[in-house]
C-alpha cells in the first residue's frame, strides 16, 4: 500500500505558485463556469489562490483537510475531507475541484465523487492532470530507498475516467485539455534510467519522504545510461498538455 504524501506543512503552500500558472489557468475556469452560476464549493482548494481570485465575482466557499492551507484562504472555508463535507445536499449551483482528485486513493476518490453529486446543484466542474505517467515522476528516498510521487499524486485520468465517475447523475458538456505541453516518457526507457541508471525525478520543491521523513533530496546529476534515456526519448516522446477540464450538468 502506498504512503500518503503529507501535505498539510507551512513550505508547501506560502510559496506554491512561483511562476503564476495557476492564476493564469484561473482565466480558463471562468471561461468554463455557466452565466447562471452563483454559489461555487471548492473543494480541495489549498492554499485558496483560486478560490480566492473566484470570490472577487462568485460566492464560493473553500474546502480542505489542511487548516494551514486554509488559513490563506480570505473568505468563507470549511476544513473537511472531500469525501464528508458538512454541507446541504444541492446547496452550490457548482462543485468545483482543481488538482485534487488525483491526491485521492480508489476508496476516497468514489465517495468523493457521490459527495460531490449530492452537493452540486446543477454543475460540476473537473480539472486534473492530463492523462499522467505517473512513473515519470517517481522520486526515490536515498535515505530508506522508499520510492513514492513527491507530489502525493495516486491516480491518472482520461476524459472517459471523469465522465465514468458522474455519469449516472451528470452528463459532460464541456471538456478541453490546456497548459504547457509535458512530454510522456517511455516507459521502456523509464524503466531503464530508474532501475539501470538509478536516476529518478529531481524535486523541484519541498519534500517530505513519508516512509523515513527524510527531507534531504539534492539534485543528482545525469550519468550516461539516464543521458541516453533522456535524448532518446527527447527524439521518440510524444507532448500533450498539462490540465485536463471536465465540465459536467445535472441530467
């Protein structure tokens, strides 16, 4: 069974949109929200960069399990799980979920689902990473050897695997994929640069091993399987981009 990455910690979220993506992506999601939209539940909001960008033209309330991504948060939050939120049923005209479905084990992920069916009252709004290659993110602990995705990311979605989770009470109505194009890496050649070369992905950002605690992973350089890894797969790797959208509307 794989260890939940800890992510209620100060470092990630004072300093977790460096390069301003995620305002930029908040552009597209008032491109997605219907006219008729009032009331939004954001439900695994963060540190509310979002949510509170949404609240200058919405009513929206913020939803997280972390109360120190929550305390950035300027407006109405309710720290919960996204699997039990205190809320009426069809309270929000939409539930909204930016990066959070992927955080979620088989389980939690399928009463997250019917949770967010019994809130929203007509719309739901989806957005995820786009069909990821999980793998290609793995990092490994050089402290305990455990390896383990240093955003805390468990699950992969296509379109259909979204529309699967609603579609007996929604049906999809809108979906696109946007963002920077990342590059699928072979899995063939994944395979050989982790376990040949024993190079794994380099964290970009503050990372707790949840196996040791261990907090200490430099950069390692390339050696000559991983740099042959990496430029042939520069020449064979196909791009798509980064967020998936998914919008769906009560049948």
């Amino acid at each position: 069974m794989k260890k939940i990455v800890n992510l209620d910690r100060k470092e990630i979220w004072e300093n977790y949109d460096p390069k301003n993506s995620i305002t930029q992506k908040t552009v597209i999601i008032k491109e997605y929200i219907p006219t008729e939209v009032d009331t939004i539940i954001d439900v695994g909001c963060g540190n509310g960069i979002i949510t509170n960008l949404l609240s200058e033209e919405y009513d929206i309330t913020g939803v997280d399990l972390s109360p120190i991504a929550l305390s950035y948060v300027k407006g109405k939050k309710i720290v919960s799980s996204s699997d039990s939120i205190p809320v009426e049923d069809q309270s929000f005209d939409m539930v909204f979920s930016s990066e959070m479905l992927e955080h979620l084990p088989d389980e939690v992920l399928s009463k997250t689902a019917l949770e967010f069916k019994r809130i929203a009252h007509e719309y739901i709004l989806i957005t995820v990473p786009n069909h990821e290659h999980l793998a290609t993110s793995y990092t490994k602990c050089r402290k305990c050897s455990y390896v383990f995705h240093p955003y805390g990311h468990l699950q992969s979605f296509r379109l259909t695997d979204l529309a699967d989770l609603f579609s007996d009470d929604f049906e999809l109505i809108k979906s696109g994929a946007y963002g920077d194009k990342k590059r699928y890496y072979n899995p063939i050649l994944l395979s050989i640069k982790n376990n040949m070369a024993d190079r794994w992905f380099d964290v970009q950002s503050s990372v707790v091993c949840p196996n040791c605690n261990n907090d200490h992973f430099p950069r390692e350089k390339g050696n000559l399987i991983s740099k042959a890894c990496n430029l042939t797969n520069r020449l064979i790797g196909t791009k798509r981009e980064y967020w998936l959208f998914a919008l769906f509307k009560r049948k």
